[in-house]
C-alpha cells in the first residue's frame, strides 16, 4: 500500500492510494486560499479600485505596473483570481482508476482533474455531495464569467520577480501551477463522469477492492469510505463531525478493526465551539439592526447558511426582529433552498420524520412563505426594486474576492453602524479584509466548524480499537503521546519499521549454545523523559533536602543552578539537564532523582 498527499490544505485533501492493484484518488479539494492575493472583482465600476496606482520595486522596476496594483499597503495582482490545484506533478494521474469524494467542499478541484490529466476512471459521490457540488461549481464559474477582464497578469509568476515582490505575495506557494476557473462545459463534462452511490452501498472494483460509503454526520451527504480486500481493511475518515446537526449522524460502527485508518479534514479551530458561535452570530445582528445597521454574511450557497436560516428563526420573534428583511443572494440560491428540502433521507431522523406530517425539514421553508426570507440570483433585476434597509444580506463568496459580497462592502464598508460577519472557517477574515482597508465597517469572527477536533478523534480512535499495541500517555490537557520502539529496515530506498524480536531465552543447564555473533542484542528500550523544570520549585526542593547554598545563573538557554559548597553545577536548559559533579557519586544521584521528580516518563 502507498499513500501520496496531492494537498497542502489540511481541510481540503486529495491523496492517492495504490492498494492491491487499485489506484484510487480520495477527494479533489481546490485551495481557493490563493485568490486572498487579487483585486476584488466589483459588480459595478468601482472608483476606489480603478484608480489604484500600479506597484513600482524599490529599484524602480516599472515592469510589473500593469499587473500589481497597490492597495491598503498591501500589493495584489489585479487580474481573474486564480485557484492552487493539487499537486499533478508527483505521479501520473491517467492511471487513477476511481476517484471517492467525501464531500461537496472537496470536490472543488473535480474538473481540473478529469478534463486535463488523462483521467478515464470512475468518480463515485452521493446524490447530494453530486448536486451540491455542482451548485457551487456553477456560482464560482457565474462570479467569474460576469465580471471579465480582459488582462490576465503571467509576467509577475516568474520565479526572477517572484522574489522581488514583498510578502505575503512572495511567500504564495506553487504560483506556477495557479489557474483560473474551468468553464460550465467542463464541469459538465467533469460532472458525467459521477456514479450514484448511496450509505452502506457495497461497490466492487476490478474484483480486487470493494468500497463502501458511510455517513460523516459533516453536511448533506458527506461520507466516509471503507476499502476493503479480503484480508485488509482500510478506512477513510475526512470531513466528519460527532455533533447532532441537520445530516445523517456519523456511522462509526463500520469503522471498527480497521487496519489502516487514513484521516484528513479536522478542523483548524478547535477552541471555537459551534453552538457559542452561533449564539454571538445571533447576538451581533440583534445589536447592529436595533441601532439601525444592516448585516452582511459572506457565505456559501449550502452547508451552514441553513443552520444559520434555523437558528435565526428561533430567535428573531424573541429579539424583536420580525420586521428585518434576510437576503439570501446567489446564482443557485433557489437551487439550494430547493436540494435541501428535497433530500429527505439524507437529514437526521428528526428532520426525516417532519416529511411524513407533511412539513418542511428546514424552517427557511416557512420563512420564504411568510416573505422574511428573499432570494435573488445577483443584486441586479428585482433586488434592487425589493431592497429595503436596515436588512440582513447572505451572499458569497466568503473570500471576499468575487460575487456580490463585493458590492455589499463598497456600498457599506464606510458606516459603523453595519456590520460583517464572518461564519465560514476556510478563509482570514483580516487577509479578505485587507483590499478593504481601511474600513469603517464592524467586523466579527464566529467560525462555524463543525469538524472532529482532536479531542473527539482521540475518543473515536478508543472506540473503533485501531491501534492495540499503542498506549497514548496524557502529556498536557487534550494532548496525548505514544512511543515507538521497533526496528528501521532501509532497503531499496524503502523505510519500513518491524516489531522488535523477543528476547532470546538462555538455556539453564552448564552447556549454552552459542548465539550467532551477527544477531543482534535488544534490550528493552528506556522511558522517554518529558516535561519542564520549574527553576523556584527545583530550588525550594533541594532546600528541603538540605541543599541551601545555592546561586542561580541565567543563561540564554535556561538556568545554571550552582551548589557553592558541593562546587556542583546543575544546567537546566530547555531540551536538556546536565548534572556536573566530581566524585561525589551519592550527591550525583540524588540531584538525579529531585531532576525527574520534575518529569513524566513515556
């Protein structure tokens, strides 16, 4: 078995996995992190943007005027953004046989993947991950095709400017490799290429693997993926969550002696707790439209734009807030509020069973029927008739970069009375901010991430037993470590870690036999020490011994702790604890023993 990571996004994967015969791809996520280093593309001609003086170097290099503009003391390329796709360089993917998705997120990268590496293999998704991910496929391409621009900036790519140009811009990685958005045709093309599949559905490939789709419990159809031979097992764990929300919850049963577990897509902001952020969402709206401002939430068409919609509608009577227009606008906002009415069996139990009364899963059904809730494809045509303020406005993108959310900060980023909040995870709200500058315009951070944290794949990784051998020591709060001990074979250019061999039993009687010299002798290996000496608490413990004559040193790389009278130094740095002392083996020793009192053993 060879694993390959194609991503550098630790939420946005794609691996390839070579495994009994089988190559198969796990996700195609599409870093859109890169388009943080272009200009904005307004809707309508924008002033400020237009008249941004073109970045000149240092030495006065006017070679790159055209193509950087600078903005907010910051330089940015002012052309089409462009995506990071995942590494196509590091083997051939014409011979990827199937492609499994976990997720509409990671599916992004799709097109770019099937329409120009030689692909001609399977893709397999679910009918909701499928239908999703086209809509958001279909509103990237319509935020780019409407605003065109006619220059597209290659000059400042070369790796000679490159290291010219000043950070952050310098330090993009893989800028060679960018490219601009695919085209609807493609993403058809990309899109034909998906077949069906459903929870628990058992799919063989080529008769040497079979694979599996499992509930993720993350959003409308997301899976995890068994892959299975008759003697192996491996699970694919990306993108998942434990937390009771509106998917099917987690499947974690099937996940259970596993040989290999593979596990991508946790979340990069642990200490944000989904349900806290969902309260301060509530609470800074409530507080910008009562001292009449509007609210802007730059967010994705799907995914937690409904749990927002629910939250708000349990809590827009109770604030008094009945009479607040909510704007939901995208080229598949309809779409949208439509898949997630429709896809029944792929919601949690509770909202299941609301289908059987008849009623709506999502309460946004009734908030569209009593007109709180509007839907536009963009800001232009019956928008502009309808709008009314102070009002709550949804729209995309969330990299501040393309789609109507542009229009939205040019129109109210002067006034302190509005307000943007930032909900999605994927991007630095201060880096999408920076173009902006300077704004006038509150901004808050609630990250909604519903992902596994670590502390809940430590208690996933109990309860599914993968690794029996292995026992994690706790070393800090929520932080957990195991050793190691085995041998490295380096043969072929290939590293493979063996189990150490038992001890060689010695026969009792007086003829032993000789073992060969060429074997090797293992002894049990030495616990690891870890931990920090506190210098007060070392020194108040060896006054308690007796040890009074004591003088402490600073040095750069810690304590030098020096016993006068014993003329005995002991050196406590960071990484390390030297104890220097001249025959006087039973100071030594004890110094020793006060030393790893201080720390754990592994």
């Amino acid at each position: 078995m060879k694993l390959y990571c194609l991503s550098g996004h630790p939420t946005l994967p794609c691996n390839v996995l070579k495994f009994k015969s089988t190559t198969i791809m796990l996700d195609c996520g599409l870093d859109m992190t890169s388009a943080l280093h272009f200009l904005p593309l307004p809707l309508v001609h924008s002033p400020r943007l237009s008249k941004l003086p073109g970045w000149i170097s240092k030495d006065g290099n006017t070679m790159l005027e055209k193509e950087l503009k600078d903005c907010a003391g910051r330089v940015f390329v002012d052309s089409l953004p462009e995506f990071c796709l995942p590494e196509t360089e590091l083997l051939d993917l014409s011979t990827v046989d199937v492609i499994l998705i976990s997720n509409y997120h990671c599916m992004m990268a799709l097109p770019y993947i099937t329409e120009h590496t030689g692909f001609t293999g399977t893709v397999y998704a679910t009918e909701p991950t499928m239908q999703i991910g086209r809509l958001l496929m279909e509103e990237l391409v319509n935020f780019m095709e409407r605003v065109p621009k006619p220059q597209s900036a290659t000059y400042w790519k070369n790796r000679e400017m490159l290291r010219h140009l000043p950070a952050p811009l310098k330090d993009a990685v893989e800028v060679l490799t960018w490219k601009r958005c695919y085209t609807m045709p493609e993403v058809n093309l990309a899109l034909s290429k998906v077949q069906l599949v459903g929870y628990s559905q058992k799919i063989e490939l080529f008769g040497a693997v079979q694979i599996t789709p499992l509930s993720s419990g993350y959003c409308l159809g997301s899976s995890n993926w068994i892959i299975q031979s008759h003697y192996e097992k491996v699970a694919y764990v990306s993108g998942s969550s434990l937390l009771t929300t509106h998917p099917q919850p987690m499947e974690q049963t099937s996940l259970k002696n596993s040989d290999v577990l593979i596990l991508t897509g946790l979340t990069q902001i642990p200490t944000a707790n989904p349900d806290g952020m969902l309260g301060e969402f509530c609470s800074n709206l409530a507080v910008t439209i009562r001292s009449g401002g509007n609210v802007l939430v730059p967010c994705y068409p799907s995914g937690v734009i409904y749990d927002l919609l629910e939250c708000l509608y349990q809590y827009i009577d109770s604030a008094g807030l009945s009479s607040v227009p909510f704007y939901f606008i995208s080229p598949v906002a309809n779409s949208s509020l439509e898949f997630s009415q429709i896809f029944a069996e792929w919601l949690c139990h509770n909202k299941q069973s609301k289908v059987y009364l008849p009623e709506p899963p999502f309460p946004h059904a009734e908030l569209i029927q009593t007109n709180k809730l509007k839907h536009y494809p963009s800001i232009h045509g019956e928008f502009s008739n309808d709008f009314k303020q102070p009002c709550v406005v949804f729209t995309g993108h969330p990299s501040l970069r393309y789609g109507d959310v542009v229009h939205f900060l040019e129109l109210w980023g002067k006034s302190s009375l509005n307000t943007i909040i930032f909900t999605e995870p994927d991007f630095s709200y201060l880096d999408a901010l920076a173009p902006y500058q300077p704004l006038a315009m509150k901004c808050v951070y609630c990250p909604i991430d519903t992902r596994l944290n670590f502390i809940q794949v430590s208690k996933l990784l109990k309860e599914v037993q993968l690794a029996e051998s292995l026992v994690p020591s706790e070393i800090k709060p929520g932080i957990s470590m195991a050793t190691v001990s085995a041998i490295l074979q380096t043969k072929d250019n290939k590293h493979i870690l063996q189990s150490l061999p038992k001890p060689v039993q010695q026969p009792t009687g007086k003829k032993r036999k000789r073992i060969n010299d060429d074997t090797p002798e293992f002894k049990p290996p030495k616990p690891l020490l870890c931990g920090s000496i506190t210098i007060e608490q070392f020194v108040q413990s060896l006054e308690k011994h007796g040890i009074t004559d004591v003088k402490v040193e600073d040095t750069p790389e810690g304590h030098i702790v020096h016993l006068q009278s014993e003329d005995t130094l002991v050196q406590i740095e960071e990484d390390s604890t030297h104890i220097i002392c001249d025959n006087n083996e039973p100071l030594r020793t004890k110094l020793r023993d006060l030393v790893l009192k201080f720390l754990q053993k592994l």
